[in-house]
C-alpha cells in the first residue's frame, strides 16, 4: 500500500462540513442500492474509493490500525442492531444448525480455501491460511439487504442470521493466531482457545443481555428517549466486558442484543428505529474508511489471483461447508443450494484484513488487496443473482398474513401499569374483529381507537379496521398476558386460541 501524507483538516468546520456531505451521498444511495438489487457496502466503498488516492478526492490515508479499531467499534454497532432484530422464535429451531456450521463448516472453508490460495495462486502458507480464515465469516448485512423483496422460509433466515452473528467469533480468534508473528500453534490447541472465547463470550452476553432486560423493564426512565441510549449501552457493555475476560466480545454483544430485542422492552420501535440509525451509520462510516485504506492501481496485479481464490471460496469450499456442516440436519438440497451461494463476504473480511497489516506480518499488504477484491467481485456476482435463484428454486415464503404487531409499552410506575399502543397493520387477521373479541385478561382493555385522524373511546361492540391505532391499559401483573394475546389475534384472528395460534399466557386469554 503506498504510503502518503497523513489525513488532515484544518478546522472543525472543515471536519463537519466534510462528514455531511459524505454523510449525504451514502444516505441517498441507499436509494440507488434499494433500486439496483446491489449490497449497499459496494456503494459505500465505491465513495470512499472515489473521494480517496487515484480518486477524485486524492485523499491519502493509510493508517490500518486506525481502520482495525474504527472497524471493530462499527462491527459491535452492526451486530447489536441485528442482534436487535433477531427474533427468538424464528432463530431457535434453527440454532443447532448455524452453531456446527459456525464452527465445522468454517474450518472446512479456510481448509479448502487456504489449499487452493496456496496450490492455485502460489502464495506461502501462512499467507494462505490468512486468506482462508479472513473470507470465511459471512456477513448478515450484506445476504438480506439483496433478499429484503424475496421472503425465505424462516429455517433459512434462522440459519443463515445466526451463522453470521457467530460465526465472527472463532474466524477472528483463526486471524489472530495466524497474523501473530512466529510459529502457529497447533490445532488441538486453537480448538481450545475458540471454544474456551465462545463459552466466556457467551456466558456474558447472555448475563448482560438478561439483567440489562430485566432492570429496563422493571425501573421507568424519565425520558422515552433514554431507552434507545440505553439498550445501545448494554449491548457495548456486554462486547467490552467480554472482550477484558478474554472471551469473545462478538459474540457476548450479539447474545446480549437478541435477549433484549425479545425482551418486550419499554418503547420498543423507538429503540429499533434508533439501533437501526445507528446501524446505518456505522456502515457508511467503515465502508467508506476501508474504501479511503484501499490503494486501487495496487488492485490490478491481485485481480486475478482474488478471482481464482473466490472461485474456489464460492463453488467449492463454501458448498462442501454446508453440506458437511448440514448432513445431521436432513435439510433439503434445495434450501442446502441457496445457503450456498447465500454466503456473503462484506465489511467483516475487509477489516479483518487489516490485521496482519498492523502485525507487521510479511505480504499482509496483498492479503489485504486480494481481499478487497474477492469481497467487491464475488458480491457484485452474487449479490443480483440472489433473488433470482431464491425464485428458482422455489423457496419464497409463502405465508404473507401473519403480520406481527409492533407494540409500545410505556411504564406508569406510579400507577403499576402500562400503555400499549400499537396500530393494526394491513395484512393483519384483526382486521374485523370485535373489542370483546380481543378477550384481553382481566385487568387490561382498549381505552382508545384512533380512526382516520379522529380519535374516540371503543364499545365492546367496535369493529377493529386495518390502520387503526389503539391504546391499551394493562395493570403490571397482565402486561405480558396482554400482549401476547394481542399478538395471537394479530396472526390468528379471533379464534386464535382454538387454532393453536400463541398469547394464552394467562385465564380469559382463551380465544
């Protein structure tokens, strides 16, 4: 990478002024990244590409350490807000299956990986073994903002969620082990120190993430707006403390954030739409940085050796990952077909990359570019083609009515209860049933109907519409009965209870 004069602004206005306009342009292509069909991190980095060296720009910045820790902090953003949105019920079934193909099948990708890195393009071992480790952690972000127009089965989205939530964890321990310089420690012992990190990272995560849900829901802050800070703050507090116990912090923040995203927490949606934000931000912010690291005119004499190694990477080494991994599981080959090619490499690779930069280790400079350009192509290939294979083999989802509710709580401390208020969305099977139909328990019931702008008090008899806004009281004991019923009727109608349908969580909850 060639070294320049370091980066430097003159004012705090300069600063702002030059954040903005970046800011700017990346938000509005999201525009174009929704219309194209293209992984957002493409757009992001062809901003930092541009207003960088041999850019438009000629913007020099080549401090990797700066990149790694910028990086890892936007990483524990991502993973808290995906961890935010991860819904238990949908993840559970498919836990067993992301978690062996979070650990064997990412040591059968960086075996066949760094094989073909070192038979095929000639690079030392070591060097390949980075490869490998480095490309094998596949990034959520990058598979679902191409598959938000077409809705899998929720054993496929569980699967590949999860897998990219752990996954993060062992590669970076594999990177770590392969950029230290000296000799690399054998295998039985980097088997110990993956699952010796997982174990400590996990039991933190889970901890932090239940008692961060348990006091949030039980102590009434004095401002809505604090609830947002608030979780953000748990979740980095579980990344932090199990990183300084030598576990994995990646892990322990995205455990932490999926206790707390089911944890049916005070102002809900505020928090959603405030992780997600920042999420976004932490995006275009590393995506640009890495796009500002990279030196493109190095780019051209790694062009193809990247080419060969996502080659090997994409059909033969992530294939044989899941079927080795997913062979207990007895999952159809069709499901088994779209998980991989569904492998997305994005942010995570990159800036693990500027790991063996910054350990100084040899030929980490074209590691680094080899990297860059496999993630760029291969998402570039993938990416649009997603869609059209998920159609293909016929694996779209076919249940569009269960349209769950996105209920706010507020906490009336003084009082012991809570106000729920939701509105009815369009495809939900509330629509046209009656208040008395809802058969909340004893100690709940709708208080307020917001109807086109005109709000007024419900009789039993009210007739719920789709777009309706309500307003429901529930003392403290009933909060969750509450809900859960509400949720039931949302998806099942008002026969929800007979049909099996959830939310019978205590007497008068029976549709």
């Amino acid at each position: 990478m060639r070294k320049g004069r370091p980066l430097t602004v003159h004012t705090l206005n300069e600063l702002l002024l030059v954040c903005s306009l970046v800011l700017l342009i990346a938000v509005a292509a999201v525009r174009i990244s929704s219309r194209s069909g293209l992984p957002s991190l493409l757009i992001y980095l062809g901003i930092g590409i541009a207003i960088g060296q041999d850019g438009i720009g000629n913007v020099v910045f080549d401090n990797a350490e700066l990149t790694q820790v910028i990086g890892y902090a936007a990483l524990v953003v991502i993973l808290a807000e995906g961890g935010l949105g991860t819904k238990w019920k949908e993840i559970r079934p498919a836990l067993p299956a992301a978690i062996v193909l979070s650990l064997v099948g990412v040591a059968v990708s960086v075996g066949i990986t760094a094989a073909g890195a070192h038979y095929l393009v000639g690079l030392e071992w070591r060097q390949a073994l980075l490869i490998g480790a480095v490309v094998s952690s596949t990034d959520a972000a990058a598979v679902f903002s191409v598959l938000r127009k077409v809705p899998l089965p929720s054993r496929i989205t569980g699967v590949l969620e999860a897998e990219s939530g752990f996954n993060d964890a062992p590669v970076v321990i594999l990177v770590v082990a392969f950029a230290t310089v000296g000799p690399i420690d054998d295998w039985y012992v980097l088997l110990g120190k993956i699952a010796l990190e997982l174990v400590i990272g996990a039991a933190i995560g889970l901890t932090v993430g239940f008692l961060g849900s348990y006091g949030l829901r039980h102590v009434a802050l004095p401002a809505s707006g604090l609830y947002p800070i608030a979780v953000m703050a748990i979740a980095v507090t579980a990344y932090a403390a199990g990183a300084m116990a030598h576990g994995s912090g990646f892990l322990a923040v995205y455990l932490a954030a999926m206790v707390l995203g089911n944890a049916k927490l005070p102002h809900w949606p505020a928090t959603r739409g405030f992780a997600d934000g920042l999420g976004w931000i932490a995006q275009i912010g590393m995506f640009v940085l890495l796009g500002l690291l990279v030196t493109p005119h190095e780019l051209v004499n790694d062009f193809w050796p990247a080419v060969i190694i996502g080659l090997v990477l994409t059909m033969v080494a992530r294939p044989l990952e899941v079927f080795v991994s997913l062979l207990p599981f007895r999952i159809p080959w069709r499901e088994q077909a779209l998980m991989s090619w569904a492998g997305l490499r994005g942010a995570v690779p990159i800036i693990l990359a500027t790991i063996p930069m910054v350990s100084g280790i040899e030929g980490s400079d074209r590691v680094f570019n080899i990297v860059f350009v496999l993630v760029v192509v291969y998402t570039l290939v993938q990416g649009p083609t997603l869609p059209w294979l998920a159609r293909k083999l016929e694996l779209g989802a076919t249940d569009q009515n269960a349209s769950d509710l996105g209920i706010e709580s507020a906490p009336l401390e003084k009082l012991r209860g809570h106000l729920l208020s939701f509105a009815i969305p369009a495809a939900s099977r509330m629509h046209g049933v009656e208040v008395s139909e809802l058969r909340l328990p004893p100690g709940a019931s709708v208080t307020l109907v917001v109807r086109e702008g005109k709000s007024f008090v419900p009789l039993p008899s009210t007739v719920l519409r789709r777009g309706d806004e309500l307003l429901v009281v529930a003392t403290d004991p009933v909060r969750d009965a509450a809900e859960a019923r509400l949720r039931a009727v949302a998806r099942g109608g008002k026969l929800a209870g007979w049909l099996g349908t959830g939310g019978n969580g205590s007497a008068g909850s029976r549709g």
